[in-house]
C-alpha cells in the first residue's frame, strides 16, 4: 500500500529492527493485516485470537492483548479508513537455526484508503506456481510468503485482481491474497488447508456465520474443475472483506446467486 506508516517496535516510535532480528534472517515470526473501518481495526478479538493461534504453532511467545492494546493506543487516532499490520518475530538470537531470541512486536498503520474492487465482480487467473506441502506451518500467515511473492509477480495486469493457487497435486488452496470458496448444489466448501496454505480470519468468521445462518458450510478437499463447475465463486480476505468473482480465465460468472445474502453476514 502507498504511503509511509506510522510505526511502533516494542512500544517505541521506531522506524527499523536490528539487521540480525530473526523474522529477517528466517522469516521467524507471524503477522496479521488488518482493515481500519470507521477509526477501528475491523476483527480485532479475532485477529488477536488468530495471532496467539499462529504463535503458539510456532513455539513463539505471543504479546498480550492488553499490551496490544496499549500499543494501538500509542500509534495515536487511527484514520477513519487504513491498514493496520501486527508482526511479532522471534527476535534478535543467536546464530543459526535454534529457535531462541527476545520477541519483536510490530505495529503499523497506513493512513490509506482501503482497496477497492469492481462492483460487478473479480476477475481471476490461475497461477502456474504450485505450493509446496508442509502440514507443519499449514493455515499459519508466517513471515516467509516467498511463494505467494513469486505467485504475484506472474501477472501485471491491473485488470486481473487476484491469482489462483493448487498444490503440488493440483489441489485447490486459496488465493494468492485471499481465501476462496465456491457455492454449488446448496453448499458452501472452501478448501481444506491442512497441508498448505493460510486459514485466514475472514475465512473462519465466514464458515462460522453461514452456519449459524442455516446454510450447510465447510472444508472440502477441492480441484480447479470444482471451482469451474460451481455456481457461484467467491474470494475473502480481511481487506476486501467478501468479493463475488465474475471471470476465471475463459469461465465467467455474470451473475451472482448466493452472495448477496453472504456479504451481509461477513460485515455484520
């Protein structure tokens, strides 16, 4: 996102963190992205709650929500609309591959308007890189995203919004930025992550809520044809919120079925 962010490092208005600090040399840490809506981070408890999830994957000491919260209260007024970004790493340690070290907290706040997108719809494309399995950071958004980077950077069209990512085996995952799910025959499915990928909180939030709304809702072991093939596709983060995709390549979607009646239930 454009623009300089306010910054805090353990407290501290600071602008940088040592050269040896483990999330550097390692990408030995976890963060959470989250959207400012109204002068509040949209989730909070959630992302919270997500982030001592991932730490505690991680063996990684995870700061406290009230001393969090102090530090949201030290970056000063939040915008009205922005980004809000949480990194804690494992810290400065000594050399080599031993998980030790004093944890760094990071905060930072972008005074930025949030991303938009087309009302009528995303349009996506399958990415040719494939994630690599590793059941042992499976769901966690840990600091070494190097294969989403590189999944990125194979397209610099800005009419495509977002990228599709499969597994070695050709599984379904997610998006490059994002979750997805699909809507056919009267269920929502989203792909299961349990051996790659990232859970993310929107995803959760989601399951859980069309559940509760009486819809049949869950984790499926998914293939791009069960994309293709569904009635509705639809992608989610904590920035964009939910958003219908209306092309992927040469299918499209032009109009929507069940998400009208979703998005509601994520931004409630």
């Amino acid at each position: 996102m454009a623009g300089t962010p306010r910054l805090l490092i353990n407290g501290r208005a600071e602008s940088s963190v040592p050269a040896l600090d483990r999330g550097l040399a390692y990408g030995d840490g976890v963060f959470r992205t989250l959207a400012i809506v109204a002068g509040r981070p949209r989730w909070w408890e959630a992302h919270l709650a997500k982030l001592a999830a991932d730490c505690a994957r991680l063996q990684l000491a995870c700061p406290g929500a009230d001393l969090l919260a102090d530090d949201l209260d030290r970056l000063g007024p939040l915008p009205d609309q922005g980004v809000l970004r949480i990194t804690v790493t494992r810290g400065l340690g000594p050399r080599g591959y031993a998980p030790i070290g004093l944890p760094t907290r990071i905060l930072a706040c972008w005074d930025s308007p949030l991303p938009e997108y087309p009302a009528a719809g995303l349009r996506l494309r399958v990415c040719n890189l494939r994630l690599g399995h590793q059941p042992a950071l499976a769901g966690i958004k840990h600091l070494n995203r190097l294969e989403n980077v590189l999944a990125r950077g194979e397209w610099d069209d800005p009419t495509i919004h977002e990228g599709v990512l499969l597994d070695v085996d050709g599984r379904l995952v997610s998006g490059v930025m994002s979750n997805l799910f699909l809507w056919r025959e009267g269920r929502l499915l989203t792909p299961r992550l349990d051996r790659c990928g990232v859970a993310g909180v929107a995803r959760a939030r989601l399951l859980c809520l069309a559940g509760q709304a009486g819809l049949e809702a869950a984790e499926a072991d998914l293939e791009l044809a069960d994309l293709l093939a569904a009635e509705e596709v639809l992608a989610c983060n904590s920035l964009m919120g939910l958003r219908r995709v209306a092309i992927l390549e040469t299918r499209a979607w032009p109009e929507a079925v069940i998400s009208p009646r979703l998005i509601p239930l994520l931004d409630a």
